[in-house]
C-alpha cells in the first residue's frame, strides 16, 4: 500500500482492470502513440510485474524494435537487444522497489549505459508511477530517458570505474542511503562510493577539497576516521578495508551513485516524467 493525502493506493495487476482501468490505459496509450509521432522521445510504461504496455518508437528503436506497439506485452529479457536482457534483471528490480516505496509521488533516476541496438550508449531514465487517482490504484511505472555524454562519466570517474559500470545499471540516491536498515548519511556514501574504487584516502580528500570545498580542508585522515565510521556501522573490523570494500560491493552500493556525484556527471537538470 501506498499512501498520498492520507489515501490509500494499491497495487493493481493487468487481470484485475475494470473497464475504467481499461479505458484510461487506452487513453494513455494514445497520448505515447500521439508523442511518439511528433517527436523522439523516449517514453513508455510497464505493468506492476514489469511487462511493458506501451512505448514510443524512440525507446523502440534502442531495444532493436521497429515500434512502440512491438514492445507492448514484452518483458525486457524478451527484447532483441542483448544488453537489455543482459541488465533485465536489474531493471525490474528498479521497478519493484520504486512500486513498494510508500511515497506515491517518488521518481528514481538511473544511468544505463550498455550495447542497445544501435550501439553503445549512456541514458539516464526516469521512473514513476503509473497511477489511477479515481480508483486509488497504481498500475505500473513509467520510464522516460534521455541520452547523456558518455565522456562526462569516464572524465569524472578516471580510475577503475569500467571494473564495475561498463555495461550497467547505476541509480542516483538522494540523501540517506538505507542499506538493510543501515543509514549512511550522503557525504558517508560519498566516501563509500569512491572507496570501492580503489582511491586512496588521501585522493579521496583531494577530490572533495577540489569539487565540494570547506573552509577547513580535508586531509587523509579526515576520510580515515569517516571510514571508520563506516566500517562501525557495518560492524567491520576498522583495519579491513579490503572487507568494507567487498562488504559495500554485495551490499549493492557501487550502482547506487550519490546525487551529488549523479547531478556532476550530468551536467544539466533530469528529464521528469
């Protein structure tokens, strides 16, 4: 269950459409149709089990599909393009934890970059829900993309990021990240993040006095002792940075990007769906 104004929504399966839920899907379908004429953008939506209604033909394209009506009723792992398949699983993950947020109005901003069907490309999507006010219903998501340059992520990130992010599916966190009811603040997830990549804590310091400066610098002690923190709350031994390392890779956290670090990489404001 989702909440919004002190309502209740919840989550609707295909099977259990009434003919409303029918009609405004239809509705909905139409406006892509419309969009997808008239422009190129990248739009479409799936169901709650992450089959997709609809898309234009822009999103189409990128899967190796000649049209957004050849998307609809297809599953990602079914779709021509490997490297869709290849990250399918983490995709419908994406769309199954954005589906049990209890914020209704929650967007999640991913970067994928990967093979699609005409070659390797970086696209940051945006996922929403798919929601039926009248019957206080939710009835998917819907994605929406657009392509960024893939040299700004290269030229931010310089050592050891292929190890983990060619081909991959990388989602901006805004604020605490909460790992298995493990809050680190930001500035701790910043630390985390540039710690799997093998940066030293004296670079570490160096790149936040250079790209998020104080008034009093930060040394390599300074990330020495936040580390420290870390590693307490994940009831790691502070000497075993090798284990923290590996500790925050199973955790999941080197595709979960902080937002400073996501919003640098872009260089512009998100698409909103």
């Amino acid at each position: 269950m989702s909440i919004i104004n002190g309502q209740q929504y919840r989550l609707m399966s295909p099977d259990q459409f009434t003919s409303e839920h029918i009609e405004f899907l239809n509705n909905f379908k139409l406006s892509v149709s419309l969009l997808s004429s008239q422009t190129d953008i990248i739009l479409g939506a799936k169901d709650i089990h992450s089959k997709h209604f609809i898309s234009t033909d822009a999103y189409a394209k990128l899967v190796a599909l000649p049209t957004g009506e050849a998307v609809a009723n297809r599953y990602d792992v079914d779709m021509p393009c490997e490297g869709t398949v290849e990250f399918a699983d983490c995709y419908v993950r994406e769309d199954q934890e954005l589906l049990q947020q209890s914020d209704i109005n929650k967007k999640v901003s991913v970067l994928n970059i990967h093979q699609y069907g005409d070659g390797v490309r970086a696209l940051v999507f945006e996922k929403c829900l798919l929601k039926h006010h009248l019957s206080q219903t939710i009835l998917g998501t819907i994605y929406s993309a657009k392509e960024v340059d893939i040299s700004n992520f290269f030229a931010f990130f310089p050592n050891s990021i292929f190890e983990f992010h060619r081909g991959s599916s990388i989602e901006a966190i805004y604020g605490v990240l909460n790992l298995n009811n493990i809050k680190l603040s930001e500035y701790e997830h910043e630390v985390c993040f540039l710690l799997i990549l093998n940066w030293d804590f004296k670079q570490i310091a160096d790149f936040f006095n250079k790209h998020q400066p104080l008034a009093r610098k930060r040394s390599g002690d300074t990330i020495y002792k936040c580390k420290n923190r870390i590693c307490d709350k994940l009831d790691i031994p502070n000497a075993n940075l090798a284990l923290l390392r590996e500790t925050l890779v199973g955790m999941g956290v080197h595709r979960k990007i902080p937002q400073s670090f996501f919003n640098r990489l872009l260089g512009s404001h998100l698409i909103i769906c």
